[in-house]
C-alpha cells in the first residue's frame, strides 16, 4: 500500500496544509515579512511530506505546490467575503429570515441574510427578545431592523466560536428590542435553502400528527431530516457522554437504506443495457433528499462518493473508497475551504477515512469462525477504527472522550439501522392508519429501549475522561503522524518516519508563528 494507490489524497494533503497556514497567518500577529518565512520553511516540510515515492516527478512537486497555493489563497479570499467591518455605529438594515426561530433562554434567534446594497448577501445572527410576534416568523420573511452590529467574537464563549461563526458563513452577531424590528409587508419565496427549511417543518409536523412525540419525534426528525433542534439538552448529553452521537447524523447509513430500497423498486432486468439510466435515476432521488434536508456535509461527502461508485459501475470500471473520499473533500474544500475548521467535516471524514484503511486490518488480525462472535467483532472493528479517527477531534471540541463507546456502538449500531429503516418506511406506512401506528410504536420502543441503555452506560463510572487538546491543528498532526506509521508499518519504509518527524516539526512552526510577537 502506497500514497500514490491514492491520487485523490496526495491533492488533498496539499490543499489542507495550505489553508491550516493561512488560518495562521490569518491569526497571528507578526508582519508580513515575518511570517512569510516561516511560511517558506513549512512549505518545505510539507513537501517533504507529500513527496512519497522516492522519484518524484517535476510535475508532481509542482501539482503538490499548486494545491498548497491555492488552498492558502482560496482560504484568505473567503475570510475577506465573511469578514466585514461593520459601521461603528447603529444602523438600518434589511434582511431575508433563512431559517425558523430558534429559542434561546432570553431570546430567539434568527438566521439572516442582509438584502441591503452595501451588506448585501451577508450572513449574520439576529438575536430578538422573546415576543409572541417573534414566534410566527417563517423563512422567506422580510424583515427591517435597527442596530449596531458587531464582528463574531470568542469572548465569554467556552470554545473559539469566532471560528465556528466564520466557518458556518455568519459575518457578525446583533441583538435588538421588539421595537427595534418590524416585518416588512413583502414574502419572498426563498432560496432553495429556505425552501428546504420550510419542508421538513412540514414533514415534522405530520409525524406530529401521525403519534411521533417527545424523544422519539426528536430522533426520527434527527435520522431522517436532519433536523436537531427538537433534541433536549438532557438528550444530547446521553448521546454525547456515551459517545454515539454521530449516530444521529444523516450519513452513509442513511444512503445505503434508501439505495437498496431504490434498487429493489428499481431492478436490473428493467434497465438492460440502460444500466447508466438506473444509476442516474437512484442518483437524482438521492441528491434530491439531501437538497430537502439542507445538504449536511456528512451526507454531502457521501453522496460524492456515491455517485462516483455509480459512474464507474455504470461503465464497468472499479472504484476506490478512499479515491472517493478525496475527490469528495476536494469539492467541498473548493467550494468553502473554511469548512474545513467545520466539526462535522471532521468528524465525517476522518471517521470515514480511518474505518476504510483499519478495519480490513483488524480484521485481519483476528478471524474468528463464531459467526456471533464474527460480528461481535466486525462491529467492534469498525468501532474502534471510527473511535481512532475522530477521538482527537472530539478531544478538541469538547475536552474528553467517552470511554464505553465501544460497548454503547454494539446496541446502538443494529438499533440505529432499525431506527432509519423504519423512519424511512413512515414515509409510506404514514399513509394507511394501520401500518402507521404499528411503525410508530415499534419506533417509540426501539428509541425509548436505546436511549434507557445510553443512559446506563453514561451513568456507569468513568464514562467521560477529561482531556483535551489546545490547538485545532494539532488534530491535523496527529493524523498525518498516524497515517504515516500505519504506511511504515505495511511498506516498512523508513522514510514514512522521515515523513512523520517533518510533520511534528510543522506544527511546531504553526505554533511559533501563532504565538510570535513582534
């Protein structure tokens, strides 16, 4: 196994380190000529790590060095579009709601999109003190609003929610009175986006109507619309501290489900010699879901890699996962690379990325003939290769891990398969009274069963260690250092190790020119 099996990734791993050094030159507050040195000398080091084979071609190095460009260019460009020197002043300013209220303990707060000539196309957070006038507002609404609004901040947050702001778009953060806002009386029909939002409140009220009520709406609305805002707090934190809450995420799962189920309606003797119309027809369903759910990253980087499977069966060519995966996170990145700073891009594809290269060789390891305990460790190899992927990440954004996720994903996994089969199928059941209440109560038990045993394993000792990392890239070196002694392990190349040390001292530098002062 070679870097070079994977051309996608040698793109990628350019790309990424491009925009993780102009984040940090973005950050820091040396001058120019400062950290365009040290810019150079990480440069370099990168290098060293891409350049895998021990010939690199001139085309190569210069494809490699262009990636790194632009991804530090691409990266500075969108920064200066999200970021805006708002007036130091109270101001006038009209926008679009893109999204329904969300109620906060004083406030609700609204998603905006400015229309104003100067700010238009700007994205901000409006946070309007609690009136039942609030309440009533849809997407597509216009709305006038006085106010001095303010740059996105980290102060008092617990997290660096600066970052988290740009990196989901938002330009600056505005809080006024009810005398300070009024509907204008002109509806606009939205976006797509907002065309989506007002969707899926209307799939979620009819589960409402259809018996769906308290944790159970709040999962189903989770798997099948990605929709979380129905999840309590207290529901949240069982998820969370026991570790599988990426299992209420709209991802591959999800994909598969639906796929079969297009492929069963859609069988092959129908298609013959049209195997490229089946695969375009299950395709455009398929990304038309995840345009009405609002096109999450996690099904997004699916979807990708989906359709590129689809293409190359379509015309009889093989595959590669993980040459999906780059070409996934290649169009995501060129389309916002600030959304690599985005948890749910992490937590996506480093998950994916570590449960493709490590379970096969867990699997490997061990074989047992028990067909139990054959899936008993096929579930807990793919466990543990996710776990591996995205515990640094965790550790960054919530400063610990759970340690009985292992035990929690050998319930949770065939629950949650049930669960979104079963979420899906209401869509059809949902229709005929009986088959309805029949779906909705086996989904009201499996949910109640399932969150009952999470909280157990979230109330059994040690069942949260604290730890945490302090800088975000440091997640990134932590990877490549483990992506590259699990490449000196199966190609027993010294030079891997090389690759690693040049990767150690990367982050250094990263650290150096973050905290130099001039």
């Amino acid at each position: 196994m070679r870097l070079s099996d994977w051309p996608s990734l040698r793109l990628v791993i350019p790309l990424i380190a491009g925009i993780i050094i102009s984040d940090t030159i973005e950050n820091t507050r040396a001058q120019v000529p400062v950290w365009c040195v040290f810019a150079v000398i990480g440069l370099f080091i990168i290098l060293i790590l891409i350049c895998a084979d021990r010939k690199p071609s001139f085309s190569g190095f210069f494809l490699s060095v262009s990636f790194f460009l632009a991804g530090g260019v691409s990266y500075h460009s969108r920064m200066q579009q999200v970021r805006v020197d708002w007036p130091d002043r109270y101001a006038l300013y009209k926008g679009m709601i893109t999204s329904y209220p969300l109620e906060r303990e004083r406030s609700y707060r609204l998603d905006v999109t400015l229309m104003d000539s100067l700010y238009g196309g700007h994205n901000i957070y409006l946070y309007v003190v609690k009136d039942s006038a609030v309440q009533v507002l849809e997407p597509g609404q216009i709305i006038e609003f006085e106010g001095k609004i303010n740059k996105p901040s980290s102060q008092g947050a617990g997290f660096d929610y600066e970052s988290y702001l740009l990196s989901h778009g938002i330009s600056g953060t505005l809080r006024v009175r009810t005398k300070d806002w009024r509907i204008v009386p002109v509806r606009s029909d939205g976006n797509i986006r907002t065309r989506a939002v007002r969707f899926r409140r209307s799939v979620i009220r009819k589960y409402r109507e259809w018996g769906l009520e308290g944790n159970a709406l709040a999962v189903v609305s989770a798997v099948s619309l990605g929709e979380k805002k129905a999840l309590s707090d207290q529901l949240r934190e069982v998820y969370s501290t026991s570790g599988v809450s990426h299992v209420l995420a709209v991802s591959g799962l999800h994909v598969g489900i639906i796929c079969w189920m297009l492929y069963v309606l859609l069988p092959a003797f129908l298609f013959r010699k049209l195997e490229w119309l089946r695969e375009l027809l299950v395709m455009s369903v398929l990304w038309i879901y995840a345009i009405a759910i609002g096109t999450p990253v996690s099904i997004t980087r699916t979807l990708i890699m989906f359709s590129i499977v689809a293409v190359c069966r379509a015309v009889s060519r093989e595959s590669s996962a993980l040459n999906s995966l780059g070409v996934a996170a290649l169009l995501l990145l060129a389309v916002n690379p600030s959304i690599l700073f985005d948890m749910s891009f992490q937590l996506s594809f480093s998950a994916v990325f570590f449960i493709v290269i490590l379970t096969p060789f867990f699997l490997e390891i061990f074989k047992p003939a028990n067909p139990i305990v054959l899936y008993l460790w096929r579930v807990t190899s793919l466990s543990l290769a996710a776990q591996i992927g995205t515990v640094p990440i965790v550790m960054f954004h919530f400063s610990g891990f759970s340690t009985y996720v292992l035990l929690a994903n050998l319930f949770v996994v065939p629950a949650m398969f049930v669960t979104v089969l079963l979420s899906m199928l209401l869509w059809v059941a949902g229709w005929w009274p009986i088959s309805r209440d029949l779906t909705v109560k086996v989904l009201t038990w499996i949910i109640d069963v399932q969150t009952d045993l999470l909280t157990r394993v979230s109330a059994m000792p040690y069942s949260h260690v604290e730890l945490s990392l302090y800088h975000g890239r440091n997640i990134f070196v932590i990877y490549a250092v483990v992506i590259l002694v699990y490449l000196w392990y199966r190609e027993k190349s010294t030079h891997r190790l090389v690759q690693a040390l040049a990767c150690i001292a990367a982050g250094g530098i990263l650290d150096i020119i973050q905290n130099f002062v001039v």
